[in-house]
C-alpha cells in the first residue's frame, strides 16, 4: 500500500458549513466536494473523527493516533479542516514517523 487518503475532522467542516458567511459557505463547499470525490473514487480512505465532548480523542480513531491510523502505508495525503491546527499536528506526528505527507490542495481549509 503506498497512499492513503486521510480525511480530518470531516464533521467540524459539515457544522461550519451551517453557521458560516457566504464566502465562507463557498470554500468548505468546494473542500466537502473533493472529500466527497475522494471517498467516491479511491479505496483507501481513513478518517480522523472528532468528537465534541472529547476534543482530544483519545481513541483510536482520534488524532492522537493518526500514527496507527497510517500504518501499513509509506505516503499520507491529508484533507480537511484547518491548516493552522489539526492538519498541522497530523503532519508533523506523521513525517516523525517516516511518512511523506502532502495536504491536498483542493480538499483543505486555509
């Protein structure tokens, strides 16, 4: 396996997209579409999901464990919210575990 699709905090985008400007409105339109792409036409496809109550998500499903999430794989594209916070803590826990990793410019906020 050599890529992976990992979709982050695929939830805060959908509850932004209900409270937001219209500008606003426009762009995580456009990154819930190329999600939505992504999940329609590629087989591997994870998710980093976030939970309310539960910020850190300290599940396996959840950020602090994105290392596990990606094993088995040499590359990580990564999509979602937030280039300023949770992308960022993705990547670098990733790249200090040997993955290259790329954000998807089409399929990220900011």
């Amino acid at each position: 396996m050599s890529l992976l699709h990992l979709i982050i905090h695929k939830e805060i985008i959908e509850s932004e997209l209900k409270a937001c400007n219209p500008e606003r409105r426009k762009k995580l339109e456009e990154v819930l579409a190329r999600i939505h792409e992504i999940e329609n036409n590629q087989t591997d496809v994870r998710y980093v999901d976030f939970d309310k109550s539960n910020p850190d998500n300290l599940d396996l499903d959840g950020i602090h464990h994105v290392v596990e999430l990606c094993m088995g794989y040499k590359s990580v594209r990564l999509y979602g919210c937030s280039t300023n916070a949770c992308l960022p803590f993705a990547k670098r826990r990733l790249e200090s575990a040997g993955h290259d990793v790329v954000y998807d410019e089409k399929g990220v906020i900011d």
